[in-house]
C-alpha cells in the first residue's frame, strides 16, 4: 500500500513539472529565450485565406442522340434525352489577404480568379464564403474580392518603399493546395523589372520559398505588415529555387483604391517614348560611366509631358526624387500615380541636371469595347505602349474573337497586316487593309509571334 502511495506521489510530481516546463518559454542552454514568429503569425494567419475558383461547364448529349434513324438502330427510347445541367469545376486554387476587415475586403493575384464563374474564399477557423469580385487589374495582376462575414481579421498594411535588401520577410499562401503554410526568407532584390510576367513591373524578390498556389498570398516583415503580394516565381525545374517576386504594396494599395472607387483602374501618362540607357548611348550622350536612366525619344503633342516642356533626348533620372533606372521601372513610377497627380520629373538635358513638375495624363488611344475598330475586335481594348513601340491590350473579353485567337492582355501588337505599327493611329490604318482578316504581329514578354484572326 505504501508502495503504490509513493508512486503516486512521484506520478503527480512528475506531471507538475512536465505542466510547468510546457508553460515556459523555450529558452537556450544558458536560460535565455530563443527568437520566435508564432506571437506575430497569430495575428497575421487569420488574414491570410486560401482561395478556390469554379467554372461551370454545360453538357450536352451526342447529336446523334436526336436522330431518329440513329435511336431505332441501336435501340435507344424515341425521347432523347435533355441536355443536363452544368457542371461545377475546380479550376485552380490560391491565395488572398484580407486587408479590411469590417468591409470584408480581400487581394489577391488576377490569375488566380481570372475566367472563373465562382471564387470561394476559405478561412483559417474553417468557414467559407463565396465571394465578389469588385474589380481586376490584370496590369499588374491584382483583383480585389468582398466576402459577407463577421469576426474577420485584417492585416496591418507596411511601407513597402522602405523595405532594404536582406530585411527579414515571411510569405504566407497555400502552396500546392495543401492548406496555410509559412516559409521565411529575406528581401533578395528590389525594383525587378523586364521579366516579361506582368505588364507593370517593380517586384520584390525573396528567397522565401514560394510555389503554385502561394499566388495572391502574403508577404510580411517581421511587425506582421503586409509589405507585398507573392504572385510569381522562376521554376526552371518546375519547383521552388529561391526566386520569388512580389507586387509591393504601394503599388497595390493604388490599384485597390481605384477599384473599390471606380470598378476599374485607369493608368495615366506622361505622353513620352522612352528607351533604357545602354553603355554606347551613355557615351553617345556624353553621361558618366555607370550613369542610369531613361532616354526619352519623343514627346507627344498636347501631352502632359510636352505641356510642361520635356523634351526628345532628355533623360530621366529620377520621379520624385527616386531613382529611375529602367523603362520597367520609370513605368511603375507613373503607373502607381493616379491622373492628374503631379509628379516631380528630374532629367538631364545638354549635360546638365533639371527638374519639372508633370502632371499625369490621361492615357492616349484607349479604344471603347465596342467593336468600332474592326469587327473581329469586338471584346478587346487597346491602348498606346508607353514606350511608344506598339498598342498594347490592356482588357480582353474571354469569350471573344480576340481570346479564341490566342491572344491575352498585357500583349503588345508591333505589326498589323504586315505594317509596322507604333501607335494607335498606325493600328488604326493598318487594321482597315483587311476586313475578313487580321495578320497580327505580337511582342509578348522576350518572344515575337505571328497570329491571325479570322
């Protein structure tokens, strides 16, 4: 009897310590608590949501199946049978962020719901909700979605211009469907730019793991603000080699504004062609070695730009008193600015250094969805490159001539009906060559492809 009060005792002592030791920190050999992102990630993972898309495909019945001859032949009941009902498919899933809770307003990538009928919303406590899409900018691959729930938690928003290279970032998503997964990281590079994926271009890269189905997912610092959206990655081998790129939020946040605003997001611009400075033009331009900029090569009439007296053969060096390194960049710069902003446009003219305030403009030669263009047209809008060498296709119907055709938004048309075209008016001429026909040559990303639409 003794005995097995003793072992009691032990039993309970043992349990007790075991409680006690569980309640504590983890600490290291000398006693000291070790780092840890669980406190952070509790307040950060309820905002992060996977995301499910559907679309719905009609069935119908073989043709034959209402031929009377064919249904004696084999038998079959004289009264065909009705077409059924359409079908829900799982398209693809991803990722969103609930940036405002109280609304029920989530963020997440274009690709991710682009051409689906249904997008469904899951949290992490288990609900789900379907949800509305208010808006896309397939630009810079963002859309904006709202979902009818209670009790939900937003992210806090952070300045993603202050972020560094080799800050500490953390990438939250639901990578390969499996469900919320946390990876860590640092900022690798900022102001990526020419990878050819969206059409306005600055990401942040990180070596944070992110793969398929991380897309729309979040990129925090170590306060648990949301500094960017994962959205692509360079997979060579079809997996995760530490090369991720994410839409920084000052870009996002512009997109989002203009959405819930305005249904739709309008980019303005300055009216100028610009061109990147290579080594043979820094000394053509008689620049100092390793100078960076963009060359202007011409300037709209009427534009904003030509208003405020830029001129051909400029070159700009910074917007706003930050850097301009790249056309991509120089893009992102106005691009994130709404219309009738001011920007302040610091260049270098005959050597010397000059700023101007630039008010941004409306876009030039966006074309109405109506068709008015050519009839094989109809669904798609167009508007002039930036860059002054092509039309670009900013928006595209997915059930038009266009999207049939094999082409998608963000493409750049250079040629039409074998005709160089640099601008809305050469499109304009060179589509009335042909009215049964389109021979369309196409820029998209690093490749150059011919495509006919009939």
């Amino acid at each position: 009897m003794k005995t097995l009060c003793r072992l009691s005792i032990l039993l309970a002592l043992l349990l007790q310590s075991i409680n006690l030791q569980a309640s504590l920190p983890q600490v290291d050999p000398e006693g000291k608590p070790l780092p840890s992102l669980s406190k952070m990630l509790k307040g950060v993972n309820p905002a992060v949501v996977n995301i499910a898309t559907f679309s719905e495909r009609q069935q119908y019945n073989n043709p034959l199946l209402n031929d009377p001859f064919f249904r004696r032949f084999f038998n079959i009941p004289d009264q065909p049978q009705e077409n059924r009902k359409p079908q829900k498919m799982l398209r693809g899933a991803g990722s969103g962020v609930i940036i405002d809770a109280e609304e029920g307003i989530v963020v997440t990538n274009h690709h991710v719901i682009k051409n689906s009928d249904e997008v469904r919303v899951s949290l992490i406590d288990g609900r789900h909700f379907t949800a509305e899409v208010l808006g896309n900018d397939p630009e810079l691959d963002v859309a904006v979605l709202k979902i009818k729930a209670k009790n939900l938690t937003a992210v806090k928003l952070g300045d993603s211009e202050k972020l560094e290279v080799g800050d500490f970032v953390v990438a939250i998503g639901n990578p390969f469907g499996l469900g919320q997964t946390v990876t860590t990281g640092i900022v690798s590079a900022l102001d990526r730019t020419g990878l050819g994926i969206e059409g306005y271009e600055n990401f942040i890269q990180t070596d944070a793991s992110i793969n398929p189905g991380n897309s729309g997912g979040a990129l925090v610092n170590l306060y648990g603000q949301l500094i960017g959206i994962n959205t692509a990655i360079i997979a060579p081998a079809g997996g995760n080699v530490g090369i991720g790129f994410a839409i920084p939020m000052a870009m996002v946040k512009s997109s989002v504004e203009q959405i819930i605003d305005n249904g739709e997001v309008r980019r303005g611009q300055l009216g100028i062609g610009i061109q990147n400075i290579d080594v043979d033009l820094q000394i053509a331009f008689g620049l100092e070695n390793g100078q960076q900029g963009v060359l202007v090569t011409n300037v709209r009439d009427g534009s904003s730009a030509d208003e405020a007296g830029l001129k051909a053969d400029d070159i700009i060096i910074a917007i706003d008193d930050e850097k301009t390194i790249s056309t991509g960049k120089l893009r992102s710069q106005i691009g994130h600015r709404k219309i009738g902003d001011k920007v302040k446009v610091t260049f270098i003219r005959e050597g010397k250094v000059k700023s101007l305030k630039v008010k941004i403009g409306e876009p030039v030669g966006a074309v109405s969805r109506s068709g008015s263009l050519h009839k094989l047209l109809d669904g798609a809008r167009f508007a002039d490159s930036e860059e002054g060498d092509g039309v670009v296709l900013t928006e595209l119907d997915r059930n038009s001539y266009p999207a049939y055709s094999g082409l998608r938004e963000g493409d750049v048309i250079v040629g039409v009906n074998k005709r160089r075209v640099k601008n809305m008016r050469d499109f304009n001429r060179a589509l009335k060559l042909d009215d049964e026909k389109i021979l369309l040559r196409v820029l998209r990303g690093r490749s150059t492809f011919y495509l006919v639409i009939q």
